[in-house]
C-alpha cells in the first residue's frame, strides 16, 4: 500500500534522515530497484548529503564549511581537525565510509547471504538506517554469523569517523584516551550485560541470549534501529534499557542519531560541578573532554539542546495521541523520530500507512529536526532569517 504525495515524502524523509520509519508492510513485494533505492537514500543520508557533495563537487572548499558544520553530529565537529581543508575531510570520511560498506556487502556475501540482499543491508547497516530487503528485517536471514557482522559494522558505524584516520595514522592512545569513544563503548556493554541477565531470568539459554543481547545493543546504540527478533517478546525491563540508550545514541561525527555520547558526558559533567559548587562555593570548576575545557557557550548550548529535544517530544507525542493511538506508540514514534531509529523502539508497528497527514507531518518534521540536530532547521523559523538586508 503506497498513495498519496504524504506517503511518498515519508518514506523519502525517513530515508534520507536514516529513521526507517515505513509506510511498507510488505517490503518483500516491493521491485528491487525501489528495495535498493530506499537503502541507497539512507547511504547518502548517513554521512550527509551536504559531505557528498564537498566530496564530489570540484568548487566545493571551505566556504562551505558553517553548513557542513551545522549538518555534522554533535557539539563540534571533530571531523574538521584530520584536515585543514574540509573539502579534504569529506573525501577522507567518505572513503572510509565507502571500504566499511564494500567489505560488510562482501562479507554478508561470503557467509550465505543473496548478494542483492547483502548490497541492500549493507547500505543500511553502515548508515545507520534500519531499511531493509525483508518483512523480518536481519531476523529473517536466519543466520548467526550474518547477524554477528550486521551487528559489528553497525557499531563501528556509531563511532566518531575520525577514530578511523586516528587509527590509520597509528595514533592508538588517543583513540584508547577518547572519553565518547570509551562511553560508548561502556554504553554498549552496559546494554549487553543487562540484556544477557533479563533473558536468563526468562528462561533462554544462554547463547541465544548472548546472541540477541549482542545484536539489539549494537542496533540501539548505534541507532541503526535493525531488528533480530519482535518487540513483543522484550520483557519490561529490556524496553525501558532500549528506550534509555536510544535517546542517548551513537557518537558525534557518526552516521547514527541520538542526544549523542558526548552531550550526555557534558551535562554529566556540568551536573556534577555543580553539586561540587553547592557543597563548596568558592570551588572554580570547568567542564572539560579529552583534557580539554569546554567553553561555557557550548555548555549553555547542549542544555538548551535537552530542552529542545524534550519539547519536541512531549508536543510530537500529543500530536500523534489524535489518532487515538496509546501512550507507548505515541510516545515511541516521536521518540523513534527524533533519536533517528525506528525499530529499536519497544512497540510492533507494521507500518505507518495508516497515520493521519498531520502524525506524519509531526513524524517528518522529528526527523529532520533530529538529523540536523534542531538549531539549522528552528533557524528557518526565526523572522530575522527572511528579512532582505
């Protein structure tokens, strides 16, 4: 089922936007030239379509550098520093980008997967999208191996990309030193371990546990929003972990969604140094990452961020409660939306063919806003923006 002009923007939105959010029930029926066009969409969503095109575009410098900076992820744009020219940085990024794509395809391929199918989830996988060739999505390759890959190179795909020009110019300890790498790293554990608990309590052996545990931490902290097995089957506490980790997300330079890893480390941060300020007033304390202060404007800015998001989300969850739909799937969507990953959310929607024009809207405009990151797109809604000089 596909009509209507809201339908088609959707699921090009959801796309490009790498949500995975559809309005497909029966993707299955779907041609493949429209199966890899959706994945194809998601791919040049993940990394930017604004870093394709300084990658590609001959007149395309530094001039352009405040867009780009406003559609990368996160407080600042770490990818800035590998080099000088930002031109140079896209081309680096998106041969990185490119070589993570090509080996998951081949390796997907070599473990017995459709090599159509394997193109297809590749795509998606590395940008973080979650569309997919299959009703079941990963779940219905019923192979482990297929699974432990999609899973692996999804995480990847959640860290800063400039970890991997680090690594390739052997700069090992300032990887191993990167406060949001090691959170992120710690976040995907965290969510694993819990899991693995949950699922034993629940009487499932422990290596489908470990397997499935692995899996949805890998899909929900990268936020690429894959699924191995239904929602229904998540116990309470595995849905309020996945609801948890969602918000907080991938890495900033990443493809994946999210508040992001470091946001979260700086509100930490600022929380803790002003307890310390209560305790003791006369104490001076700064927000720093990596051993480097944060300047207090970008403080200022990542709190204003958390407001915005929340805003956002209580307002989209009203909007969507029109349809008389519950609480856990207004809820959801929104959140879903925002965080730019759809089936990592703890509710079974087929599809979104049914929503009003107006939930799709509020849907559409989550997405965007979560992609890039709210200030760019509330911008356009300033009146000083449209005035003529």
């Amino acid at each position: 089922r596909f009509s209507g002009f809201a339908d088609c923007l959707f699921e090009s939105v959801s796309g490009f936007t790498t949500t995975g959010m559809s309005v497909f029930s029966d993707v299955e029926s779907l041609p493949k030239g429209i199966l890899l066009w959706r994945s194809s969409i998601q791919w040049m969503g993940g990394m930017g379509i604004l870093a394709f095109l300084l990658a590609v575009l001959p007149s395309a410098d530094a001039s352009m550098f405040t867009l780009f900076s406003a559609e990368s992820t996160g407080p600042t744009s770490s990818a800035k520093k590998i080099t000088p020219r930002v031109k140079d940085t896209a081309k680096i990024v998106y041969l990185i980008y490119i070589l993570m794509t090509v080996l998951l395809a081949i390796l997907l391929a070599v473990v017995g997967i459709a090599p159509f199918d394997a193109i297809v989830c590749s795509l998606s996988a590395i940008s973080t999208g979650g569309f997919s060739s299959m009703n079941a999505s990963v779940g219905s390759f019923g192979n482990v191996a297929a699974n432990m890959l999609v899973a692996l190179f999804t995480f990847l795909a959640g860290v800063n990309f400039s970890v991997y020009f680090l690594f390739a110019v052997k700069e090992f300890k300032s990887v191993l030193k990167d406060e949001e790498v090691r959170f992120y790293c710690l976040s995907s554990g965290i969510i694993c371990l819990i899991m693995i608990i949950d699922l034993i309590a629940h009487h499932i052996d422990f290596f489908t546990a470990l397997e499935n545990s692995v899996f949805l931490s890998a899909a929900v902290v990268s936020t690429a929003g894959f699924s191995a097995v239904s929602p229904n089957i998540w116990s309470t506490t595995t849905q309020i972990i996945v609801v948890i980790f969602s918000i907080i997300g991938s890495s900033s330079g990443s493809t994946g969604g999210g508040v992001k890893g470091i946001r979260v480390l700086i509100m930490m941060k600022s929380l803790k140094n002003e307890i310390l300020k209560m305790i003791n007033p006369k104490v001076i304390k700064t927000v720093s990452i990596n051993g480097k202060t944060v300047d207090d404007t970008v403080v200022s800015k990542v709190a204003k961020f958390f407001f915005i998001y929340m805003f956002i989300l209580l307002i989209g969850s009203l909007i969507i409660s029109f349809d008389q739909k519950d609480f856990l799937t207004c809820f959801s969507v929104i959140l879903a939306s925002l965080s730019n990953a759809w089936t990592a959310i703890p509710t079974n929607i087929a599809d979104f063919h049914d929503f009003s024009v107006l939930s799709k809207s509020a849907m559409m405009f989550s997405m965007i806003a979560g992609r890039l990151e709210f200030f760019p797109l509330l911008a356009l809604f300033t009146p000083s923006v449209w005035k003529s000089k």
